[in-house]
C-alpha cells in the first residue's frame, strides 16, 4: 500500500476520538485532567533507560509507535502530569520528562530527543528523503513523484517544487525545478556518500548540494524508511 496512504490512516485516530480534556481535579480525590499544553499533531522522539520510542499527539489522545506495535492511547485521569493509557501500555508525562509502561514493564528517565524530531516528523508525514545544513539553517523534503520542499534560513524562506522529477548524472541524483509562485530556479544533487553535519558531529549516508539562485547549499541527508508498514 502506497506509504502516503498508510501514514494517513495511521493519524486518523488522532483526531477522530477527542474530547474535552481540560478539566482539572474533577472529582473528590483530586484526580483530574492536566491539559498537555503542546500543540497537536506534534511529533515527540523519547529515550528512556534501554528503550526508546516515538508518539505524536492528537485531541485527547497519543498515538505511539513502539517496538513491535503501534497503539493509540486516550488520555486518562492522573493526580498529576498527563498520563494515556490503553490496555498494557502506558506513557505518563510532566515537561520533558516521561515514563512508559508496557506489558508491566517500566521504563524510566525518558527525556525528549530534539534532534531527531524533524527526521521522524517528515518520516510520519510521507517523505521519501530528508536533508539538512547549517550556517544558515536549511532543509529539503523530497516526496517522490509529488513534491520538493527546501526551507531556508529556518524558516523564514519556503520554496515548493511541484512534481519534482529526478534525472541520475555519474551516479548523482538530480532533481531540478522552478517554484511556480516566483520563478526561483532551485537544483538539488544528492551523492550516496558518507557526510558528516558540521554542528551535530552526526553521520549520514547521503551528501546533498542546493543550488537556489545560484547560491549554494551543502548539507547531510538520508532516505526515510517506514518499519511500521511491516508491523502486525
């Protein structure tokens, strides 16, 4: 099945069941609902002690990649923090911190991964490759047969490449392309090897180049993979 479609009935859940959730103690003993205050559909990455897992939330609800399974979770009553929960598996939160239960086992000292967001946001969203540099900050999100995205200066420069077709030339891969809104000639080359990003020390297995208006782009970049198409 096509990864687009599978990453969008993945999500339905997320915004198919909400509900009010932003009592607080509604009850004698104190037992209420803390709203999480982090915008919806954000993706989280978490590493716990031996352990490390990936969640995106919805209205009332996290949906969370696991292991060997994915499960959506509602949002349940906690003397503090906010807690979903849905049968054996758990995930209890409060700032950055979190604990996961599955199957009675606990995983403690879970913190947020920043880092790696971006990469499993666009993973989540259908993207067949991701790159990024820096000094000024960019990236580029390439869905294959659909569209080119390069972002540039953090934000502050968006350019879309509708149906962005690639052409191969010794071996690099070549996608060239104007943004039909204001006429900005973008080429993006990607050379399947080893690159090393200049501020995180990280190791990719892709070194990109971005040529946009004759100024020059060079940053780090990898294929995404879907490992929870594989899941049952």
């Amino acid at each position: 099945m096509n990864k687009i479609l599978w990453g969008i009935l993945l999500c339905l859940p997320l915004y198919a069941c909400g509900g009010d959730y932003s009592r607080r103690g509604d009850n004698a003993g104190g037992w209420g609902f803390d709203r999480d205050e982090r915008p919806r559909a954000t993706t989280l990455v978490y590493a716990c002690e031996g352990y490390e897992f990936i969640a995106r939330l919805g209205p009332g609800e996290m949906a969370v990649w696991l292991e060997d399974r994915y499960v959506v979770l509602p949002q349940v009553r906690s003397a503090s923090g906010v807690l979903y929960e849905e049968g054996d598996v758990s995930v209890w939160s409060k700032g950055d911190e979190a604990l996961l239960n599955i199957d009675q086992q606990r995983y403690q000292s879970c913190h947020l991964v920043p880092a790696r967001i971006p990469w499993e946001d666009a993973r989540r969203r259908g993207v067949d490759f991701r790159a990024q540099g820096n000094e000024p900050g960019w990236s580029l999100e390439i869905q294959e047969g659909s569209q080119l995205l390069f972002v540039e200066d953090y934000g502050s420069v968006r350019v879309l490449i509708p149906a962005a077709g690639e052409t191969r030339a010794d071996g690099i891969r070549v996608y060239d392309g104007n943004a039909a809104a204001d006429a900005k000639a973008l080429r993006v080359e990607i050379d399947d090897s080893s690159c090393v990003d200049t501020m995180s020390g990280d190791i990719f297995p892709a070194s990109v180049m971005v040529t946009l208006n004759n100024r020059l782009y060079s940053g780090c970049g990898q294929t995404l993979d879907y490992p929870w198409l594989n899941l049952e």
